[in-house]
C-alpha cells in the first residue's frame, strides 16, 4: 500500500486512478464480484500524491467495501441514478486537482467515460499508468503466493482426480465435466473456463468439449482453470485415451523435458524475452513444430498480467514474480500437445506451485499417476 500510495509521486504526477476490475480489486484490498461482469457499475481507488486515497464505489456494494478495505475515506453513487463518472469528477475537484495530472487505466477507460472526464475538467490532463499499477502487481508477497500456490495444488488434485475416474467411451463433455465438478469440490467458486480438445479438434488451440466418445489412441489435451475469489488457477495437461503410439509417447516426453529445461533456466535478472527463445530454441532442436506466440506469463489477480514469455517483452524476472510456464508442440498428424504449470521466482531459481511437473511418461486415463 506504501507503495501504491507513492506512486503518483515516483512518476512527477498529481494522481493515479486504479479503475480496472484488477486494479480496483488490488489497490482497495476488496473484491467485488460484479465488477467482472457489469461493465458499466465502475469503481475507482484515486490515490493523490498529497493527501490519502479514495474508493469510489457503486452503492450497492458500499457496505462490503467499507468493511473491508484499508481505506477511510469510501464514496458511492445511487446506481442508475448518478453516473460514477460524475462522483470521480466531483473528488477529482474536492482534492483540488482539476487542473492537475492524473494517471488513469487507459487499457480499461471507456470512451465514454473518458469524454465525459475532459469535458467536465478541461484544465486536467491524463496519462495511461496501466503499466506502472502492473508492474507493482508483478511482484507478489509472500501471502498472495500461498494463495496462488494452494489454488494450484488444489485444481492439480481435481484434474488427477478426474482424469483417472475417466475412461475410453466417455463422452469429451462428460470428462470436462468431470473436471469442473472435482475443480468446484476441490474449493474453486466458480470455473474460469475449460479448453477441451480432442480427435481431430486437437489441432485447435481452444477447442471446446463434445458429445463424441473418446476413441483409444486418442491424444487428451486441456486447459483448465478456476476461480477462488479474487484469485483463479490456471493449467493444462496432455493424457492419452489409452494404447498411444511411440511417436505420441516421444512428442510428449520431448514437450515435458523442454518444459523442464525452460523452468530450469528461469531466474531474477533474464529479460522475459530470453526465455520465449530459448524454448523456442529447444523445441526446434528436438525437431518439433513450435507453435506459441507466448510460452508463459505473469498470473495473479490477472489470468494474463506482464511480464508475458513472449518475444520484445523486455521485463526482468524478479524474486516473487509468478509465472504460468506453458509451451506447446504438435505430432506429424497436427494434434496439439499442451503441459502447464505455475513456478515462482526464487533467489536463486524457480519452485513449483503445482504438486509437480507433469510426469515424462505419457499418461492414460483411467489410470493414477503422481503428476
């Protein structure tokens, strides 16, 4: 909070305003849970470089805020009949700021509300601070890694779970489904989403579950996550519907081993994009297509926050950064293979979050394994 409090101060400005759902989420201390799915019922935290910050809320959810946050000073409009806008303006005024400036998140900011910001305060300006909020999240303590550890051991243990409960002649959505229920028993509130290809539909990066029965000799791929509260899990497997062929056995063994090595490699002080080419390097050098934009990314509040694994994306790892380690490759038939897992950055390397990396011999369901 120190930190967050500064900030309008490190960057020489007047103010920042954390408005997107995971900016509010992070820099108030509530999560409010409409806020994911109702765009227009805005909230603010406007953190002055003078004075203490402000939670601007819609009223419905003033009591939780309240309660909860760290923040004394909490305001809140009458939905459908003010506009939070107009309670961000009339605070933006009473901190003597209008003609100051002002940081925002331009990545979230709707037009709209953006019109309405300079029409009303024509003597402000404002600046995107959407990096500088991410870069601080980027970070995490020691308390939002037990979180993130315990949601991905517990979403492991559901897929372990459901996957040896599984059989040839299941139905894909019976399998997904068997997924999401063992995810939701397993402590989750909610499930972010499941991509579940197979068959044919292997070849596409999202596919989505069926009502076609796995056929033995299928490749099982899917992606899976969470939601606990503000936090939510992320990851993914590759499995085998049973008798798989050597060259499916060797694709995924040499897709485990890069993982392994990508994660060996990581460690405070390489830039982001050094990690994306050596596992592109990698992969190309086991003679397997690579495939991936990204192969990883920050995860927290976010399910994708920066630094992304990816090419340009010149961020250094630091000590407490999370970080999704996901690549993927496909076999000579096009079906994708897909393992992910969550690590954190140590002092001097990586430790894993999930219960394991995935196990190097290619696993059937119906079946138990270790990882």
């Amino acid at each position: 909070m120190d930190v967050l409090k500064a900030l309008p101060s490190s960057l020489g400005i007047d103010a920042v305003i954390a408005m997107n759902p995971e900016n509010f989420t992070y820099a108030s201390g509530v999560f409010v849970l409409t806020m994911r799915f109702v765009r227009a019922r805005q909230a603010y935290v406007v953190f002055p470089a003078s004075g203490e910050p402000v939670v601007i809320a819609c009223g419905i959810d003033g009591p939780q805020i309240t309660e909860a946050t760290w923040i004394d000073d909490v305001r809140t409009y009458e939905e459908f009949v003010q506009q939070p806008v107009d309670i961000l303006i009339s605070t933006i005024r009473d901190l003597g700021l209008e003609k100051g400036r002002i940081g925002i998140d331009f990545d979230y900011l709707p037009a709209l509300t953006f019109q309405t910001l300079t029409q009303a305060l024509p003597g402000a300006s404002f600046i995107d601070t959407s990096p500088q909020l991410a870069a601080i999240r980027s970070v995490k303590t020691r308390q939002e890694i037990a979180v993130l550890e315990r949601n991905a051991k517990l979403t492991h243990q559901a897929v372990l779970a459901a996957m040896e409960s599984s059989v040839a002649g299941d139905t894909e959505r019976v399998i997904a489904n068997r997924i999401a229920t063992q995810i939701i028993e397993h402590g989750a509130d909610t499930i972010t989403w499941i991509s579940f290809p197979c068959g044919d539909a292997g070849k596409q990066a999202h596919g989505h579950p069926s009502e076609r029965p796995v056929e033995p000799g299928e490749i099982i791929r899917f992606d899976v996550g969470g939601t606990y509260g503000a936090w939510a899990s992320d990851f993914a497997r590759t499995y085998s519907s049973g008798a798989p062929t050597a060259e499916q056995r060797d694709v995924y063994a040499k897709l485990v081993d890069i993982q392994a090595e990508v994660i060996g490699m990581m460690k405070p002080g390489i830039a982001a994009q050094e990690i994306f080419t050596f596992c592109k390097k990698k992969t190309l050098e086991r003679g397997l297509p690579f495939l991936l934009p990204h192969i990883g990314h920050s995860f927290g509040i976010e399910i994708h926050e920066r630094p992304l694994l990816r090419p340009g994306e010149e961020i250094i790892l630091e000590e407490g950064m999370v970080l999704n380690v996901e690549p993927l490759t496909s076999d000579s038939q096009g079906i994708m293979y897909h393992v992910e897992d969550l690590v954190e950055i140590t002092g001097s390397g990586t430790r894993i979050l999930s219960l394991g990396l995935a196990p190097r011999e290619l696993p059937v369901i119906g079946r138990p394994i270790s990882g």
